[in-house]
C-alpha cells in the first residue's frame, strides 16, 4: 500500500482563511497582522494571566529517541485534534522549525501524516521571518562588539581573547564552528578567533523564548555577557548600547504565530531552541497566549524526557509560574528496539525480545516525570510494522508501573486516532493533576544543581569537571550568576553524554567540558563530553531530495 507524503497530505488539504481560525479563539479580525491567508501574527495584549490560571498545560515528550525521532510533535497536533473531537477547546502550541534540520536528517517540525500543522512549506521554510530576525540581532552585537575593538576613541577596552559572543547561522554548516576574522589589513577589523552556532543555539533565541515583553527583552538583550576589558572589567551588550537596536530588530519576532491544523484547529508557533543545545522549547509568550485562549494547551519539548522536558519545567515552568497538569511520554515499539540492541536495518521487524530488553529506557523516563510530582500518560505512537504482541507488552509493562498507555494514531487517522489518548489525557486532568515541584532551586549552589540534574534524571554515579570548566565556575561565581537555571547541552542520543550508552545506562559518570553563561536568558550551560553548538549535515543530506517544479510547487520536502 502506498502512502501519500506528508507534503502531499498537506497540499491537498484546503485549507480555512486565518480569520476564520481566529474566530475560534475569539480573536477579532482587527488585531490579526495578517501574513497572507494562513498565517497571522497576535498582538501580547491578548494575553490575560487570570485566564491561564484556570486552563490545562499539557506537555508532550519522549523516550530517548533514536535519529529520526519518536514524532512528539505529530502526537501533540494529533492529540489536540482529538481532544476537540471529545468536545474540549484546545489548541496545539509549538517551535518554530530550524531551516538546519529541514535540509539535514530530521526533516521540518510541522508533524506528518494526517496530524499536521499548516501551511506546512511555509512553516518549514522561512515562515514569518523570526528565525532571520533572531539572527540580524544576534550578529548585530557580533558587529558592534567588532566595531568597537576598531573604534580608537570609542573603544570600552574590550580584550578580544575574552569575547564569548558568536555569530549565528540557521544552517547545519560545522564550517563555521571555529573561524579566523578580521583578516586583510587594518580597515577590515581586528584579527581574532570567532566561530557561528546554529540560530536554535543563539542567546537571543533563548531570550525571545523566555520573555514576559519588550520592555523585559530589552532588559534581557542588555544583559547578554560578553567578555572582559584588559583591566578585566565584564562587559555587557548595555556597554555598547546594543539593547534597542536589536530589540527593534525583534518587535515582530516577539509576537507569536497563529496557523491550523489539518483538522482546521487553531495552532500558535513560536521560537525554536533545539533541546540539546538550548532550551528546547517554544517562547513563554506563546504558551500563555494558548492558554489565556483555549481550556487546554498541548506543547511539545525537544528529543527525550531528559533534556526537553526537564529545561520545560525546571527553567521554563519556573520562570514562568506555569502549572503542567499531565505529561504525555511518545514511546515507538521502533525506539524500543533499538534501546534493546537492535541494529539499524531491524528497527522495523517485529521483535519482542529487543522491545523488552530496551523498556528500561521508558521506565526511567516515567521515573523523571514523577520526580516532578507528575503523573505520566504513555503515548505508543503507530506504526505499520508494529505487532500486536509487541504494543500488548507495552500496555502491560507500564500498567504495572500504574501507567496508562494509550495507541495513539494521530499520524493515519488524525483525530480520529487519538481519541482514547485524549481521554486518557483527560481523566489524568481532572482526576490526579497535581502540583508541579521543580527538580531544584535555582538558588543552589552551581555545582549542587549540575550534579542534582545528572544524578536524578539521567541516572549518573557522579559529575567530573573539565579544567575550563572549572575556571568557568570560578568566573560565574565572580559575576554573581550562580542563581541561574541550569540548561544542559548533552547528546539526546543517550541519558548519558555517550550516545553508544543506549537503553537505561548504569555506572556511568557525566563529563563537563566547559559552562557557557547566557545572562539574558538568566541560565548556565553545561556543555557535555563532545556535544557541539553547530550542528554538521549528514552524509546525504534531506536537500538532494527535494525538487521545485515551474509553477513553485515543492516536494520532498518532510
């Protein structure tokens, strides 16, 4: 049987005005920002926080997905379609996608199948032009930091061995890891080392993501550490009066986006940290406008449990005084076999004994969600090649654990398949949701925090310290950050920071190479073993299949 692609589900899908979208949500037309048809942009003054207290945040996240992922965001547009048909308001609240997976292995972030946002081209490619004006600010800084080492009688005696701040790109290009600029003579700027981070990994994204405005974002902005002067003095964006320019730069970006569903339910887009190098997930402003529209908000984290989910709430939820009353965990029989030792041409033959032998992966991530003072729904995301015996296993394992695990068929039914996840994510909300308790205080020790993340949630006997991140530590403590989140960059591959430890690794001990300090975003990261902040493109890249024909239609594109 031949299935039609995702772009080609999405094309043939007419699609409603965005007006009409609105109305749903009780948007007047008047304070859409059209983009076109389909898209619009919401003005903040929509957002009520006496609504979003009496309203339903569901998270959405997953075992520890194998390269291609567990399709998180497939079950949360699926379930959102399937809590509508059930008769509750709800609405799908997502990232935006990186342009660096879309042309790379991962594919865009629009969901599949029948369980889709769209217009799923415009989404995946561009969209309404945040990620580039995310970028123009963050490489602003990077231009104005460079201009005054230039600028004799402006200069604030920046020492450019101490310059922290790097160039960003939405692009998988490892190229542009570690750069030498300025070269050429005198009137092309200083020479030193630079490098480019993906946009995902860019501070100014974190920032967007965690603002509650623009007067708080320019705040923020101005709070981003930079480097030292030769008299070792820090200097901030504010130094170089950075703040507004690249603010202005951000007054659209900062609004979030309203789109649908195939289903023609409503859908807010907004931000795009990836989870391994960054926070992982969609702005603060987005969430709260879904909630002060909808009796229920479904959002997704990036990769597993142990890197989305657990920023979502330890960073996000904290800061913004957010309530997650149930966890849906995306678990695929596929995922499992591979955690039970499965090599890559077994991943889609049935197999009981891989499936139980890679459980304990999904054991532990039901641990972590409890450890929030959550209760978990198990979400066993379809496929054709699942057996019957393999899905009755799951069913079972997780009903010892006192764990609903539901098939979830978003992906060839829409809605349709998703109705008894729904209602298990229902009976979950209104019958055992508790109050969420972050993992740690962010007023603990740098260390204490780091070790609490390591040892609690991917299981590790301990936490070694690179000699740079040693020194890094001493920095921290010397500017009087040690009150920031924790956001670790760690392979997603793994619970540990070696992705060949796949399933539920034991006797394992946690390296961290280097802290980075995102000041703006008020949090420290932990970069881990041998992750990287730019991403490099497989050997066969998703963009040599993808084709434009002459009347602009596009396909192969995922």
């Amino acid at each position: 049987m031949k299935y039609l692609s995702d772009i080609e589900i999405a094309q043939n899908t007419k699609l409603e005005p965005i007006r009409e979208i609105a109305k749903k949500l009780n948007i007047k037309e008047d304070d859409l920002e059209l983009y076109g048809k389909f898209k619009a942009k919401l003005p903040l003054d929509l957002i009520d926080e006496k609504k979003i207290k009496k309203n339903n945040l569901v998270l959405v996240t997953a075992l520890t997905p194998t390269p291609a992922g567990e399709g998180k965001t497939t079950v949360s547009i699926g379930l959102t379609e399937g809590l509508n048909k059930i008769g509750k308001k709800a609405t799908v609240v997502l990232r935006e996608p990186s342009l660096g997976p879309v042309f790379g292995i991962k594919g865009g972030a629009a969901g599949g199948g029948y369980s889709q946002v769209v217009p799923m081209e415009d989404i995946n490619l561009h969209f309404t032009g945040d990620f580039n004006a995310i970028e123009k600010a963050n490489n602003l800084l990077s231009a104005l930091i460079d201009n005054n080492l230039q600028c004799v009688p402006c200069s604030l005696n920046i020492d450019p061995r101490t310059i922290l701040w790097k160039r960003v790109i939405d692009m998988n290009d490892r190229a542009l890891r570690n750069i030498t600029i300025g070269l050429g003579g005198t009137l092309n700027g200083i020479p030193r080392e630079d490098g480019f981070n993906i946009t995902p990994a860019s501070e100014v994204m974190a920032i967007l993501c965690m603002t509650s405005g623009i007067e708080d974002l320019k705040k923020r902005l101005g709070d981003i550490f930079i480097g030292f002067t030769y008299d070792k003095k820090p200097i901030f964006a504010r130094d170089l009066k950075a703040e507004n320019a690249m603010a202005i730069l951000l007054k659209d970006a900062i609004k979030p986006n309203l789109v649908q569903t195939l289903e023609k339910n409503p859908a807010i887009l907004h931000g795009g940290p990836f989870a391994n190098i960054a926070q992982g997930t969609n702005t603060i402003l987005a969430t709260k406008m879904g909630l002060t529209l909808s009796n229920y908000v479904i959002t997704e984290a990036g990769f597993g449990a142990d890197l989305g989910a657990e920023k979502f709430l330890n960073i996000k939820s904290v800061a913004a005084n957010l309530n997650t009353k149930a966890v849906v965990l995306v678990a695929t029989i596929r995922a499992l076999r591979h955690h039970g030792g499965a090599k890559k041409d077994q991943y889609n033959t049935p197999n009981l004994s891989y499936v139980k032998k890679g459980f304990p992966n999904l054991e532990k991530h039901i641990e972590n969600i409890r450890k929030f003072n959550i209760e978990p729904v198990v979400a066993i995301n379809a496929f054709t090649n699942d057996s019957e015996e393999e899905i009755q296993f799951i069913k079972d394992a997780c009903g010892k654990l006192g764990v609903n695990a539901v098939l979830s068929e978003g992906w060839a039914k829409g809605g349709d398949g998703t109705i008894d996840l729904a209602k298990a994510v229902v009976d979950i909300v209104e019958n055992k949701a508790t109050v969420f308790k972050p993992l740690y205080d962010w007023n603990s020790p740098v260390v204490e925090k780091i070790e609490k993340i390591a040892k609690e949630i991917y299981g590790a006997d301990g936490v070694s310290f690179d000699k740079k991140a040693k020194l890094n530590l001493k920095r921290i403590d010397r500017l009087g950050f040690n009150d920031f989140a924790i956001c670790m960059a760690k392979t997603q591959k793994s619970f540990s920071d070696d992705e060949k430890l796949i399933g539920r690794p034991k006797d394992f001990i946690v390296h961290v190479r280097e802290i980075e300090i995102a000041a703006g975003a008020k949090f420290l990261i932990p970069i881990l073993g041998k992750m990287m902040r730019m991403p490099g493109l497989p050997r066969v890249p998703a963009s040599e299949n993808m084709f434009i024909d002459k009347n602009g239609k596009i396909s192969g594109l995922s």
